[in-house]
C-alpha cells in the first residue's frame, strides 16, 4: 500500500514560517549593518545560528562524528555554502537595496540546476530545464537593468550573483560528495556553520565596528542568526520531510515577496519596474527547471518501478511477476 499524502497541517505553518525568515534575512541583514561591519554580520548569525543547532544537538544526545575523509568536502561546503555568501550578501546591501538583494536570491535554484548538470553527468538537463535555464538567466539581465548602466551599483549586483553562485556550487557539490554520511540534518548544518565561523573569524575579529552598537542593530543581527540562520535550517529539513522536495522548493516564490514588502514598507526602498518583471521572469525559469527536473524524476521512478516488477533477482529463473494492485498510482 502506498503510504497517504501528508495533510497540509503537517507543514505549512513551517513552511510559511520558514519563508518569512528567509525573506526578512534581508531586511535583518540591512538593520545589523548599521553597526557592524559585513564580515562581523556573517560571523555573528553564523555562530548564533550553530549554537542553536548545537543545543538541539544536546538535547537529543547526539553525538556528531565526521569520517576523515570527508573533511575536505565539508570545509569547501562551509566556505561556500555559509562564509562567503553570507559576506558578499552582506557586501552588496551595503551598496543596493535590500528589494534587489531578495530578488537576486531566487536565482540560486539556477546556480543549482548549471551545477548539478556539470558535477552530476546523470542528471544532465533535458530541454525543458535548458529553456528554464536560458529564461531564468534572461530574467537576471532584466533584474538587474543591464541597458541602463547607471540603473545600479554594478559591483553590488555582481557580489549578489556571486553569493548565488555560491550556493548553486554548494548544493551541487552537497549532493556529490555529502549525501552519504550518515549524519542527521540537524548535524549536517551545524558541521557546516562551525566551518564557516571559523573562515570568517579572523576577518571579523580584524575588523572595527562601523558604529556603537545600537539596540536595532543587535537585535536584527540576533534575529538573522537565531531565525534565518539556524531555526531556517530546521524548518527547512521539517518541511522537506513532511511535504516533498517539490513544495519545500516552492518556497523559493515566496521569499522574494516578504523580501520585497519589507524592503518597501519598512526601510523605505525604492522599487525599479523591471525588478519585479525580472524577478518574476527569473522566478519562471525557475519554475521551469524544477518541472523538467520533476519530470525526469517521475520517468526515472517509472523505469525503475518497471525493472523491479520484470527483473528476476540474482539466481532466480526469470518469471512473469504481475502488477500490484494496492492502488498506486500509475504512469
């Protein structure tokens, strides 16, 4: 018997919580920069989320142990995934809004798709992930204004795509070499923050503060770290469990609208016409790749489903085995 579809109460408080944080990251990440400097705002919601994890790592009394071998694979996962990123986020708001700064985050599913396609032979792009890729690319050449040079600050855009890019390669890179450890998805984040605190701290540590620390600002950066960062982690894994990949990847359209209203609403940000238009054309391509990836999923289910139902194991006369009839769903 196929097991029932999770009801829509299992997740989607998680879920819908797991989106405001991530698109009210943004608007903490603008607030903390008015006293601390963009490396001390990734240092600061780095270790604060980790030591959430690590207290929810006591309580379940669960002891984390990394084979030798893997320790290359996650210092490059923790450079990329958290350290770098979350600097060159915290770079670019210095100098574009926190609005371009969200939209400009809904590209990372497109970082994701290039780079699974380059370290995942298997799971080479059909044509509709390619016609998502070039449509999603095309919508970051409208985000960002490329006509109209003096539109933005060309550095700040570059550093967003390059954090996106960051997370597309950590992703990839993930699902190569990570997915095999053994190690629980609370356990798996926290090993992932402690390499990237310890990449950032010397830069950190170096650095003065750009103000006296203000209430505003302490308390944006502890609601980045405790919320965005490692409460995000949580929820995210939550939601996968409970509801899919494919709905815990739709959060990716939802992000940018919080992100977005908040940038607006409470810091006042300006809003070009072609962010939303690119945006949203990005957000499509998006929805494309996604749907071509789902697609070969199901196919690959289907053909393997087939396999088991005519192959004979090892060392058994082949036989005609028939079909279930508990109900499944069928291709």
């Amino acid at each position: 018997m196929t097991s029932p579809a999770p009801s829509t109460r299992s997740w989607i408080g998680p879920y819908l919580l797991l989106a405001v944080l991530w698109g009210c990251s943004f608007l903490f990440i603008a607030t903390a920069l008015q006293t601390f400097a963009p490396t001390q705002v990734a240092f600061g919601r780095i270790v604060i989320g980790f030591a959430l994890l690590a207290v929810i790592l006591l309580i379940r009394r669960e002891r984390v142990r990394v084979e030798r071998r893997r320790i290359g694979d996650f210092v490059m996962v923790g450079a990329i995934m958290t350290a770098i990123p979350f600097v060159l986020f915290a770079l670019a708001e210095q100098r574009v809004t926190s609005v371009l700064a969200g939209l400009v985050n809904a590209t990372t599913p497109l970082f994701t798709a290039v780079f699974v396609a380059l370290l995942l032979p298997s799971e080479r792009p059909d044509r509709v992930q390619v016609g998502g890729l070039v449509l999603g690319f095309g919508g970051i050449a409208v985000l960002l204004g490329v006509w109209n040079s003096g539109a933005i600050d060309l550095v700040g855009g570059l550093m967003l795509l390059g954090a996106t890019f960051c997370y597309g390669l950590g992703n990839a890179w993930s699902r190569r070499r990570l997915t095999s450890t053994g190690l629980s998805t609370v356990a798996l984040p926290a090993i992932q923050l402690a390499v990237g605190a310890v990449v950032i701290l010397p830069f950190a540590v170096s650095t003065p503060l750009l103000a006296p620390v203000a209430p505003a600002p302490a308390l944006a950066l502890l609601a980045l770290g405790l919320g965005g960062t490692g409460l995000a982690y949580v929820l995210f894994w939550r939601v996968l469990e409970a509801a899919g990949a494919t709905v815990t990847a739709s959060v990716t359209y939802v992000i940018p609208l919080v992100s977005t209203t908040l940038g607006v609403l409470v810091l006042h940000e300006g809003l070009h016409w072609y962010e939303p238009v690119g945006g949203a054309i990005v957000l499509a391509g998006v929805g494309l790749t996604q749907w071509g990836a789902a697609r070969r999923r199901a196919a690959d289910a289907a053909t393997a489903a087939s396999a088991e139902l005519v192959l004979p194991p090892a060392g058994v006369d082949a036989q005609v085995v028939p079909e279930p009839t508990s109900g499944a769903p069928r291709s």
